[in-house]
C-alpha cells in the first residue's frame, strides 16, 4: 500500500478457510473468496457451509462465529473477527459441501500469521497512514533544476526527518515518512519518486497488545489520530494500518527468522472529499509546532469520555462539505454541552451560561462576534436545538445559508475550545485560523446573516 486511494480499491483473495480447532480436533477447510472494501463491504463467500446440517438453520441463519482462519497465495494468513452469516443459498438434495454461503466480518487481519484471540495479537512496533497529515505537516523534500536549453533536469530528494509527537514509559510516538524511488525499465518514459508520512508507535517494552482499553496500540492510535484530527480539520481516514509481529533474523546455521506483518481490515466510514491543500488545514503544524509535545501529551492523559466525544468531532468533520441536514447542528451542540461538563464541571449549568464561560476563554479566537453577535448566535443556536430536540416543524431552512455558516462555526469553535484546554493559546489559535479560508467565510458572513435575521 503506498497511499489512500490504494487502499479505497477492493480487494480480493482466493483461498481456503477454516473454523480453528477445539479439543484438538481438525476442522474441514472450505474453499471461498474473501472481498474487501473498507465503506462497502468486508464479506467471506464460501463454497460448503462449517454447519453439518444446513436445513436446521433456515430458521436461525445468522450464525456468528467469534474467527475464522484462512490461508490464500502468497504465504498470506487471515484471522477474521466478528462474523456472521448473512446468507445462505442450499439444495435440500445436496450436501452441506456445495452450499453457497456468505458470512460478514467486522474486522480481519492479513499476513504472515492467523490468530485465534483478539488477545493474543502483539506487536513490536505499529504504523499508520491519515489522511491530511501531508498538508498538515507541509514538509518540502524535493529540489528540481531545469537547464533547457541542454534538456535536462535533476530531481532531489531528501526524505523528512522523523518528527517526535509523543513519548511515555510504554511507546514513543513519530511521525515518520516511507519513501519509494523510481523503477527502473527498457525504454523507459518517466521516473517517480513519492513519499507517504505514516504513524508509527513503537512500543519500548518489548510486544505490546494492538487490542485494549489503555496500554495498548489501539489506544495510542485512537488518541494521536484524534488530536491531529482536530488540528486538520477533516475525518481524516485511517488507511495501510500493519503492526510488525516479528522482525527478521539471521541464524547461525545461514537459515532465518522471517519478518512477520499484520495489515488490519476493517469496516468503516471513509470522507468521499477531494485531496486536501495545505491551504484547507484548520491548525497547520508550523502554527503550533512550538506547543505540540505538551498539547499531545495533555490529551494522552484526558479521561475517556471526553476524548470519545472528541474523536465523535474529527468523525462529524470528515462530512463538513456535504452534510448540513437538520440534525448536525444539533448534534455538535450536544457534543459541546458534554464537553463542557466533562471538562470544567457543573452538570446542571444551562447552555447559554456554558456558551458564555467558553467565551470568556477563547473569544479572541472569533474576534468578528461582538458582545451583541454572540448573544444572537447563541440564541440561534439554543433555537435550532430546541426545535430538533422537540421535532418542532419550524424549518430550519429559511435561514439556510445561516445555517450552513454557523454549523462550520460549530466545528470550529468546538476545535478550539479543546486545543485551547490542550495548551495552545488563544492568539495561535486564532492567526491559524485567520489563513484557512473557512475561516474567512465565516467571518465574513455569520455577522451579516444574523444582523439580517431578527434574532
């Protein structure tokens, strides 16, 4: 996999599949085509069914099995979790053997092993691609000159150095770029050379569990792609997710060790947007970098809860372009009511006084909103609540373009409210933004449209 729209390809593999052993007894292999599209399908076709007796589930055919295990070309192994069947198609005069079943998975991993347990997948080390972490880095790695009037031209790269996000006493955190060079071929009519930054956390304690609350690298990935995601300001789709299970080592006797990776499938919402321009990025690196270790590492260390409804935020920006239906500002008003009171306390506080303390911390972000404006947009705010919450009929699109300005505003003020609380102050936060030209949008006609309302 060398970047995202590789992995948005679906993906197809041939091969055998099995139920793993119990007591020790072998189980029938049973031949099938696994297809795999991260927003569309995650699906096993089998040719024979793992059931003996196929008519006894005409009433019952959603059967789970917690793995399944297979073996396809290419030395792979998969260890598929969490499926189902979700159909069966059978002869009464045939044999279970020739029934045509497809079971569903949720999650899978290919590679040099199979699994049995979620708890016994562990790694070394764990890396990761995210899209929009090229923009937000914004790192230049290539020198070109040109002499025409000799045709010709040189091209040089230097890949990045290695950037320090986040380290503790289990794992330390980079962002790291894979490079590829330029193939070599007869008569050859072009050469390209490409990098994709990555994640990647290294565990400093030996093998470290992917699976877990805490102490785990699923953890780690969650938090470090969630607080990146609030700095980009998109969905930021995880792709090419693969954790080495062993490295590779010579032996004395002149055989080896082979290297052993893990590539993890599994299903999931994937932001259908353009590529993105380091002009679309919310906070760009450059504009934080001096603050970025301690905002990282205050947000490793935020409860659960409000780091899920964070993440929920980076989720609900992955569809900004597109979704402006009647329950999405709603919904990141929830979000910021239970932020607030996961962060700062007093459960029963209403929501204008919890729009007014927020405020008070970081107004300068939104230095276009006076005293005046804000209490308008407040009030549209609690109005557009309210209604959704109770299925008032009154439409929210009478004031539709409002609605779309403010619903970006939403976003940004919930992403500012958080980085604000990581660390970063409020004039850094507010010269990022100030550049990205949502922000200019915004700003320009949120006080307009609401002078214009009545409110």
């Amino acid at each position: 996999m060398n970047g995202f729209a590789d992995e948005l390809e679906e993906q197809e593999f041939l091969g055998y599949w099995w139920l793993p052993a119990k007591d020790g007894l072998t189980q029938d292999n049973r031949a099938g085509v696994l297809h795999f599209k991260p927003d569309k399908r995650a699906d096993l076709n089998l040719l024979g069914s793992f059931e003996k007796d196929i008519p006894s589930l005409q009433y019952h055919p959603f059967k789970k099995y917690p793995v399944i295990q297979g073996a396809a070309h290419g030395l792979k192994r998969f260890s598929l979790f969490d499926c189902v069947t979700t159909n069966q198609n059978f002869n009464c005069f045939e044999p279970p053997e020739l029934a045509a079943v497809r079971i569903d998975f949720i999650e899978g991993w290919i590679g040099g092993e199979s699994y049995v347990r979620k708890d016994d997948i562990c790694f070394i080390n764990f890396s990761a691609g995210m899209e929009g972490l090229a923009p937000w880095h914004n790192v230049s790695a290539f020198e070109s000159k040109y002499d025409f009037q000799n045709q010709n031209a040189d091209l040089h790269y230097i890949c990045p150095k290695p950037l320090e996000l986040f380290k503790d006493d289990l794992v330390e955190i980079e962002l790291s770029y894979s490079w590829q060079g330029p193939s070599q071929q007869i008569a050859q009519k072009e050469g390209r050379i490409s990098h994709d930054p990555r994640i990647l956390i290294k565990s400093l304690k030996g093998k470290l569990p992917y699976y877990g609350d805490h102490e785990s690298y699923h953890f780690y990935l969650s938090r470090i792609r969630t607080i990146l995601g609030l700095m980009i300001g998109r969905g930021c789709s995880l792709y090419d997710c693969s954790g080495l299970a062993q490295k590779y080592e010579p032996l004395k006797d002149g055989g080896s060790i082979p290297e052993i990776v893990m590539r993890h499938l599994w299903r999931r919402d994937i932001e259908d947007s353009p590529p993105m321009s380091p002009f679309d990025v919310w906070i760009p690196y450059n504009d934080v970098n001096p603050y970025l270790k301690q905002v990282v590492e205050k947000f490793m260390k935020m409860a659960d809860v409000p780091a899920g409804f964070s993440g929920h935020i980076v989720y609900m920006n992955g569809t900004r372009r597109t979704n402006f239906t009647q329950g999405v500002l709603p919904e990141l008003v929830y979000l910021f009511e239970g932020l607030h009171r996961e962060l700062y306390g007093e459960p029963k506080k209403i929501l204008r006084a919890r729009f007014n303390d927020e405020f008070s911390r970081i107004c300068g972000v939104f230095p276009f909103l006076d005293l005046e404006g804000r209490e308008k947009l407040i009030n549209y705010v609690k109005v557009r609540r309210n209604n959704y919450s109770h299925a008032n009929p009154d439409s929210y699109r009478d004031d539709f373009l409002l609605y779309i300005y403010v619903t970006t505003w939403m976003r940004m003020f919930l992403v500012a409210m958080l980085l604000e609380y990581c660390g970063i102050p409020v004039n850094v936060l507010y010269e990022a933004l100030s550049k990205n030209h949502e922000y200019a949008e915004v700003a320009k006609n949120i006080p307009l449209l609401l002078q214009k309302s009545g409110l």
